[in-house]
C-alpha cells in the first residue's frame, strides 16, 4: 500500500532560522502519526506547510501519489487535508451551527447544518448542541466544534495541534476514542505534542523533530517515554528532585475568599479557603477559565478583597494593594508574559524594575536607582540562564521560554515569603521548564510557600505537596498530592465535589 | 509585492529620521500644492522656512520664535505625559483659554492696585488652577462614568470659545473702552505685565517656565518613578497595574498636568504677547502642540526642536501670506500635513518593507 502523504526533502528557511531542514517522511492512510518535538523544533512550521499557510523553499510532497503543493489553506482542505488548531477561532456570541457555516464556502442552510452536526456528533461519540452559543461552552466543547467542523470535509488526513493542552481527563479520554474509530475508518491523524504518554497510548508512530530536522521515527507503543524525551531533548533531562524540607507554620490563610467577575467573560470567585505552609508546594490544578486568573489577581494585590479573607503571616492583607504586599513578602507571576507580568516593548531593566522596586529599594525618593535595577536584571540573567545579549534589550525579543525564566527568576530573586505563580512552563521547552520547576523546588527548601497554578496534571503531579482543582471559581479541598490517581485528579477536575472519594 | 515585516527592537535610526523624513515629504508635497496655487514652490519655501531666521527682517522674527514656541512647549510637554500614557486630552486649547480667562480676571480684579509682587503671582496661580480645572472634568468624567476623554475634552474647547466670548463682551470689558469688546491691556499694567525679561529678547516668564517645563519632564521620564508608571501604562495597562499603578489617579494626574501648564501657557499670553482678553484671543496653540508633541516624539528635548520648528512656520505663514498672498489656510494645511506625513512614515520605527515575489 502506498503512503498516503509522502513528505520528501522539505526545507523551509526563514531569516534567521532554518525552521525545516530536508524533512522526510511518510503518513499512512488511517495511521495516528505523533509529531513530537519541542517548541522551536520546527513542528508548527511543517504542519503549516501541509496546510498551506507557508510555502517551503524546497522540497516535494505527494498526496495518495498526486504531487501536492497547496497554495493556501482552501486548496488543502478541498484535497482532503483539515486541521485543528491549537487557538480556536470561534466567535462567542454565535451559535455551534452559525459557526461552522462561517468556515465554509458555500454553507447550506442552518437547519441542515445543525442536522449535520448531529449526525456527526453522535457518530463519534462527541457530544455538542449545536444550538448552543458558544461562549457559553468550556474548551473542550470548544474544541469538539473544530473537529467536527472539520469531519464534515469528510478529510482524509486530520491535523490536530496540541488537542489536549485544555481538556481534562475524562475529556481525553472522549477525544482519543474519536480519534481510534476516525482511524479505523481510514482517516490518517497527525498528532502534534510533546506529552509522550498521551503519544504513547494514542500513536502508532511517531516522527521526532529536533532543531528542524528529523532525528528519530520510531514506535512509541514499544519505547518508553524516556527514551523519546531524550530523542527529543537530545540528552539526557534532568529531572527536579527535592530536599526533603521541614513544613513550617501556616504563612498564608484564605478564609471564605469571594471576589466578583472582573468582566462579561470572567469567573467569579467564591468561598475559597485554603493554607499553605512554609516549606510546601500547593498545587491547584483545572482547565482554564475557571477563575486562576481572577485567583492570582486577588493574590497579587491587583483586586482587593474584604478585610478578613487573606491573612499572610500574622498580618490580614485582603485590602492592601500590590506593592504593599510585596514588601510584606507575598510576589506573584501572572499567566500571561506578554503585556502583564512583562511589558513587551521595554527593556530588561525597566521590566525587573516593574516589580523589584519594592524588595530591592530600586529607587529613592522617587527617584530611580537605574544602576541597581540595571545589577538587578543581570543577576536575574545570570541566574536563570536567561539567554539574551544583555539587559538593555526589549523583552519581546526574547523566546518565550527565555522570558518566561526572566519573570519567574525575578520573583524568586526578590527572597519571597509566599510565591503564586500562574502557568509557570506554558509554552515553555523541556529543559527550561524543568529548570524552573527546580528553582520551584529550591525556593521551598528554603522555607517559602508555594501556590503553583497549572493546567499541566503531570508538573503538578511532580512539584506539588497538595493538590486541589478549581472548577468553576470553586476550590476543592486540598489533599496530599502523592498517590492521587488520574480518575481521581479527574473528578476533582470536574468538580465533584465527593471530597470523601479523593481522600487516599 | 511589498510586505511590512515587524522588527524585534525598534529602529534606534528610524526613531530619529522619521521627523526629519516627514518634515522633507512635507516641503516636498507642499511646494506642489503651491506650485499648484501658481507660486514659485521655492521661493515659498525659502519665505517660510528659512526669510524668519535669515532674511533682512530677521532681527524682528527671530524673537518672534520665542513668543510663538513658548506656549507650544508649555503645552506639549504636558500633553506629552497624557499620550505616553494612553490618556488623549485633545482639548488643551479649552484649558488654554480657561487659563487665561483665570488669569487676567485676577489681574483685572485687583486693578489699578501697585502690587506686582502680590498681583503676578497669584494670577499664574489662578491661569494654573483654571487650565486643571478644565482638564478635570473629562478627567472625573472618564474615572467615575467611563466617558470618553477626547471628545469631551474637545467639545470643551467650544464651550471654552463661549465662554471667552463672553467674557470679552460682558464682565471683562474695558470699561473705559467705549464700548468696544475686549478687556483692559494688561501688558500696559505693571503689576500684572508679563513683561520682557531682556530688553528687544522677547524672552518673557512664558518662555522661562517652557524652559523649566523640559527640565522636569526630562527628569520626570528618565529618572522618577512617575514618568516610568507614565510610560509603563501607555505600553503594557495590564503590567502597570500589576506594577501597582492605580489607573484612575493616573488619568487624573496626567489630564491635571496638561491642564495646568496649559492654563500658564494661556496666563503667560494674555498678560504678555496677546495683552488681553478679546473674542478671538485663542490662534490654535492647544491644537499645533498636539503635533509638537508628536513631531518631537513626546520626548522634551524633541518637543522643544518641534516647538521651534512650528513657530517657524507660523511667523513664516504670516510673512507667506503679506509678501506671497499666500492663503492663511494654505499654513495650517502645511502643519496638518507635517503629522500626516510623521504618522505615516512612523511605521518605519517598528516595521521593514520587504520586497517579495508575488506568490504562486
């Protein structure tokens, strides 16, 4: 039988980089194909090429033996290719169906696309209304939208880019059953990710990008994760380990915490009690949009809330503002890096200025003590093996990875009693997260809390002391982390609220 | 086909040469349109540009820069912390005129009393406070009713041209005026005169404090924390707050800002250059410093290049207009165009054109 896609010498070069370097490769009809690969390793850009978003410099493929060089993304898709993508682009205030029409060339009338939708839905086993508006469904609804949006181009090959980053893991579970009978139906899959379980419990075979080339294809039902990690890291990783540390007193105390939603589309946040003691790691795990956001604004300072409901030591701070808490020892790192815990278009000082002015007295009087901030960002730099020519450049021109070390490295440099970080690998590669995971870890043997906010079960499963899940701007009652099992983690993902069942 | 691709930093070169780009595409687009209206363009350019500086008369104009640049710098410099923040007080000619109205009323109300030391003072006193004033009610508007700040700080400028008309009719009439509208000449009052510092220099306290004004607002931004909340909020509003910055006090800062040395802007032209409260007492000061701000990169030291540039065109406008029977209109049209031009060529800053092969 012959290929489905075959990829022959594909190269793409841009300015500075050599995003593909004579790619080869092989997809089989109704073969789930993982692309692995860590950010930067060129995964997106040869996924684009196929899609026809970018057009490769050199290099020849062939769909079921016709060449193939689609122009732009219609030509893809009308030969049969269809992908999901990481972001949706969806509009919230129209419905499943009005959605869907909006992809399409020549959409047929409502009803028989909601009849279509139904169809499908039922067929594959994902449930979806297609009535229903969509800014009222969670992203794993969101994401059932896509896919059927793109079954029914009836597509013979279906890309999907990171499909699990935003489910939880019954919605994982749902996902990958429709994935298997897609594939037993002769729809090849190419399955983008750098979660090696997942790959290896879903894919039958696995290409392993590494710097823009291939440097491994290999079964991953047979090789273990850790053999692919190093495939795709090209050494050995390291893995954070832990000093054993004592647990210390309670440093911070939330009792009954509610704050309002900030806006239309935000989380309100209620009744949220919780300690954390110094030496500890508090996991708080959940599928976003679920209120971690609204959670470490209300942390940081950035909303206040009634007196009474967040005490830090012996001291209640639910009223006082940002700076006010750092100087008490309570820092925190925001999710989002561009525009929020840094300002893109400044340079490394003036962002470890941001919020170093407070713990590392960067000014007097008023005035700014730039010769100290400009100290203060090279010893972030140093630390953190933040790679950049020097603090005067602007933070957009960092990786986000590299940034992402520059922001986390600028809290934990300030000595915190208390740290919230949001998200603190997003987006981030392999080893610096595991750098920053260990700088996590090291933070608590020297007596810090730690409240780590994530989506990703598998880092919280590995830092965490306690675990709990917000759902819905609920917290669940923490539970020591170790011995947790995925159905369990599940449930409290969804918020069952059957806490007697979570206990180990 | 031409495509714009972003650049990582910034041009450090562009920053500089977009000014002096969009000041040529200006001379060059202008001579056309004169030349259009059946001018030689280069003598027309000569009168403007270069007759105020060079020419035999030159000895008159120059002065002139300072009295026409003063208040633009006061002015820019104070609108120029609003924009770098995100905050676009557009009504700067409003909080001009409310500022002198304050001023000369207090000068004016003490009258014919000799007592400079007392009279002076209080009366850049009251131009301050009126200009704040002015500038505060978008400001409460917009914090407490979300209110946009450009249209209601524009729509003021009207209301203030009212009430400056008015005022040049009712209350502030020279009453030993026959009847004419406009106030007493206050520059013919010694104790409220804002009179020339050095003989023939035309350096008046206006100019004094536009000097003073860079200073500050080049210190403020380099060196003090508020100018660095200032730019942090104009750039990433989500980090300044995260910063600590408080949003609202800010707005109400920065339009305060604005409205006071705007206000002095207008105290300082009433009791010196202009002389008095009259129904068209306001020439467009508030509106040609949004472009001084703009053309000097909201940075002082460019501010007060940009300042002296536009008072160049306007003292060459004025000379255009007797020796050339150029239109007053055509002047305006050539400041207009000087933005125009900056806002487009400004894309250079943070974008290179590249040339690509059209796609297959």
């Amino acid at each position: 039988m012959s290929a489905l896609l075959k990829i022959d010498g594909l190269t793409k070069a841009y300015p500075a980089v050599i995003a593909n370097n004579n790619i080869s490769f092989d997809i089989q009809q109704g073969e789930i194909h993982a692309l692995l690969g860590e950010n930067g390793a060129g995964k997106s850009t040869l996924v684009k090429a196929i899609y026809g978003l970018v057009k490769p410099d050199t290099g020849i493929m062939h769909l079921n033996d016709a060449p193939f060089a689609p122009a732009e993304p219609r030509v893809a898709r009308s030969a049969g290719v269809a992908m999901v993508f990481q972001h949706f682009s969806l509009f919230d205030a129209l419905s499943v169906a009005e959605n869907i029409a909006l992809g399409m060339e020549r959409p047929p009338p409502q009803h028989k696309i909601a009849q279509q939708v139904r169809v499908v839905s039922n067929r594959y086993g994902l449930p979806l209304d297609p009535d229903r508006i969509v800014g009222d469904l969670s992203a794993g609804e969101r994401q059932r939208v896509e896919i059927i949006r793109c079954l029914l181009q009836d597509p013979k090959l279906l890309i999907m880019d990171e499909p699990t980053s935003v489910l939880t893991p019954q919605e994982v579970g749902i996902l990958f059953k429709t994935l298997r009978k897609l594939s037993q139906e002769g729809t090849a899959i190419l399955y983008i990710s750098h979660k090696l379980e997942e790959i290896r419990e879903l894919c039958e075979t696995a290409t392993i990008l590494r710097g823009g080339e291939v440097v491994a294809t290999c079964d991953p039902r047979t090789t273990s994760a850790g053999e692919m990690a190093e495939m795709m890291v090209g050494r050995v990783l390291h893995v954070p380990e832990r000093a054993a540390g004592d647990v210390g007193p309670v440093v911070l105390s939330l009792k009954n915490m509610s704050a309002p939603a900030p806006n239309a589309f935000g989380t309100a946040l209620s009744d949220i009690t919780f300690d954390v003691k110094a030496g500890e790691i508090l996991g708080i795990g959940g599928v976003a949009g679920n209120g971690q956001d609204e959670l470490v604004a209300a942390l940081s300072g950035e909303v206040t809330v009634p007196a009474g409901m967040i005490q830090l030591k012996h001291d209640d701070i639910g009223r006082l503002g940002v700076n006010a808490r750092r100087k008490m020892g309570l820092l925190a790192a925001p999710e989002e890096r561009m525009g929020h815990a840094a300002a893109p278009d400044m340079s490394l000082t003036e962002n470890a200025l941001m919020t170093g002015l407070a713990r590392k007295r960067l000014s007097h009087r008023g005035f700014l003590r730039w010769p100290a901030a400009r100290a203060f960002a090279k010893d972030v730099i140093q630390a953190f093996d933040v790679r950049t020519p020097g603090p005067a450049n602007m933070a957009r021109s960092l990786s986000g990875g590299n940034l992402q070390k520059f922001v986390i490295g600028r809290e934990i440099l300030q000595a915190p009693d208390v740290f919230v970080v949001n998200q603190p690998t997003w987006g981030v590669d392999a080893s610096a997260a595991a750098a920053i995971r260990q700088a996590l870890l090291d933070l608590t043997a020297k007596g810090a809390a730690v409240v780590c906010i994530s989506q990703d079960l598998d880092e919280l499963m590995e830092i965490s002391d306690r675990f709990c899940a917000l759902n819905g701007g609920q917290l669940s009652e923490p539970v020591a982390a170790q011995g947790l099992s995925v159905e369990q983690i599940g449930l409290m993902l969804g918020g069952a609220q059957q806490m007697d069942d979570a206990h180990v | 086909m031409i495509t714009l691709e972003k650049r990582p930093e910034p041009s450090q070169f562009w920053v500089f040469a977009t000014p002096l780009l969009s000041v040529l595409l200006t001379m060059v687009v202008g001579g056309m349109l004169f030349a259009a209206l059946g001018q030689n363009p280069f003598v027309a350019m000569r009168t403007i540009f270069l007759d105020p500086l060079f020419s035999e008369f030159s000895w008159f104009y120059r002065p002139q820069l300072f009295i026409k640049g003063a208040p633009l710098v006061l002015i820019a410099i104070g609108l120029s912390f609003g924009f770098r923040a995100g905050v676009w007080n557009i009504g700067a000619e409003g909080q001009y005129i409310i500022g002198a109205i304050c001023g000369a009323a207090v000068g004016l109300a003490f009258y014919p009393m000799e007592a400079r030391w007392l009279i002076f003072p209080l009366m850049v006193l009251a131009g301050a406070l009126g200009g704040w004033a002015w500038a505060m009610i978008p400001g409460i508007l917009r914090t407490r009713f979300g209110t946009n700040e450009i249209l209601v700080s524009l729509m003021l400028v009207y209301v203030a041209e009212q009430l400056l008309a008015s005022m040049a009719l009712g209350p502030l009439r020279n009453p030993d005026g026959m009847g004419f509208p406009g106030s007493r000449n206050l520059s013919q009052y010694p104790s409220a005169a804002n009179l020339e510092l050095i003989q023939e220099s035309a350096m008046h306290w206006g100019v004094v404090a536009a000097f003073i004004a860079v200073i500050f607002a080049y210190v403020a931004l380099a060196r003090h924390l508020f100018g660095f909340h200032v730019r942090l909020a104009g750039q990433a509003p989500r980090a300044a707050n995260f910063a600590g910055v408080n949003p609202n006090r800010l707005i109400l800062i920065c339009l305060g800002l604005s409205g006071t040395l705007a206000g002095l802007a207008g105290m300082f032209e009433v009791s010196g250059p202009a002389g008095q409260i009259s129904i068209d007492f306001n020439v467009g000061y508030g509106f040609t410093a949004i472009i001084v701000a703009f053309l000097g990169r909201l940075h002082p030291i460019g501010i007060l290049l940009a300042a002296g540039l536009m008072a160049l065109t306007y003292i060459g406008g004025e000379i255009a207009q007797s020796n050339l029977g150029l239109p007053g209109a055509a002047i305006q049209l050539l400041q207009g165009m000087l933005l125009f031009f900056l806002l487009a060529v400004d894309v250079l800053t943070n974008y290179r054109i590249t040339w690509q092969r059209g796609r297959a």
